[in-house]
C-alpha cells in the first residue's frame, strides 16, 4: 500500500520568514496530494491541493509543487503569521482508494 | 451548510468496555472515513463506507467495526476496549466525485480508556 513520509515533525519559523515542509510518496500511481492544516481542537481543514498532471499550485500565500518522478511535493508558506501555527499533514491518494496521510509537521511561527 | 458533526466531544471508558461514536456528514455526502490520531502515529485510517458499504479498511482489528445508514450518518463501534485504544477519533465525509478527495473532516471525539 501507500506510505508517505513527512519531514520536519517539527518546524520553527520567524514571523515574516517561509516555511517549508516535504512529503514522499511510495505509489507511483498516486494522483492526488492534498495538504491539511490542523488548529488545536479541531479536525485537520484542506488548505490546498495538487492533482499529478500539475507540477505547481498557488493560493495567495502558499503554494504547493509536485515531482512525479521523484515522488516528492512540498507545501511552502510565505510571509508566515502567527495565525499559520498549527500541525501540517500531507497526504496521498489515488481514485476511490483510501487517503495516506504523513505523519503531520508542527509549525510555530514565532512574532 | 452545516459541517461534519461528531458525538459524544468527549468520553472516558474502562477496559474492556465498548464505546460507540457517531458521525454526521455534510448535506449530500456519501463518502464517509474515520481515522484514528495519536501524537505518535499521526492520521491512521480505519474505515470508509459509502453508500452503506465498507469500500476500504485499514489495518486495525476486527474489535473496531462501523456501519453506515442510508442517510449517510455512520458510527464506529470499538469492542473490548485496551488502554491503547486512548486517541482522537475523526471523521470526514467527501462528496467522493471521482475520487475520494477534499475530505471534510469534524472536530473528533477524544476516548480516553482508563
């Protein structure tokens, strides 16, 4: 089955600066990578997503990008604000099949 | 529209009870997924069903068991319950057109098992 690996755990950031958080993927035949954001308290919320015939997306601040042939994506923050704490996941998936999730980044940004 | 809706918030059970969590999902959902989160092992996936069918299963053991009705509400069902059962209990529902994408997740129930 599929497996993603997610790597800060951990990520500490000034405020103003860019945070960067990679994800790998096992399954080539994945085509959907979403990321998630997840406030204390709360279910993790779909923040952006990539589709494996794009290699990058943005949404004002962040921006995700996509090597299918090394089977890695990123989510990067730019100009990142207090309110941007909160634990990162990736995830992967492909048709009706389940969706993988990485083990989750926890990200401070600190004013 | 109304979000994914989970209850009980919170529930503190004793081994070797069972414990059953309801999940209601977003108007017009069909697709509904519940994952299990502990801060070591992050997002781990128990189940889906759609349309009244487990279309996919993680690899949990057969004391954790859902159902879905036909309005789409689902509940998950944790047997014997052990002390390594304590987690976050999400649910997320998907309006699942061509793929099981943009999950919308509720706040969870916290199990605590003493």
């Amino acid at each position: 089955g599929e497996n993603v690996e997610q790597h800060p755990s951990t990520l500490s950031v000034q405020e103003g600066d860019s945070a960067v958080i990679k994800c790998t993927y096992s399954d080539s035949a994945s085509n959907y990578f979403p990321w998630y954001k997840q406030e204390l308290g709360k279910g993790p919320q779909l923040i952006i997503d990539i589709r494996s015939n794009v290699g990058e997306k943005k949404d004002q601040r962040i921006a995700v990008t996509l090597n299918k042939t090394a089977k890695h994506f990123s989510l990067h923050i730019t100009e990142t604000q207090p309110e941007d704490s909160a634990v990162y996941f990736c995830a992967a998936s492909k048709g009706y099949q389940k969706v993988t999730f990485g083990i989750g980044t926890k990200l401070q940004v600190i004013p | 529209k109304a979000g994914v809706t989970q209850t009980p918030r919170y529930l503190i059970k004793t081994r070797g009870q069972q414990v059953t969590l309801s999940c209601s999902p977003i108007s017009g959902h069909r697709s509904v997924s519940w994952y299990q989160q502990t801060p070591g092992q992050g997002l781990q996936f128990l189940f889906e069903y759609f349309s009244e069918t487990q279309r996919n299963k993680g690899n949990f053991p057969g004391r954790f068991s859902g159902r879905q009705f036909s309005n789409s509400r689902s509940e998950m069902n944790v047997s014997t319950l052990e002390l390594g059962d304590s987690a976050l209990y999400l649910c997320a529902s998907s309006p699942s057109q061509g793929g099981n994408e943009k999950l919308f997740f509720g706040s969870g129930t916290q199990l605590s098992v003493l």
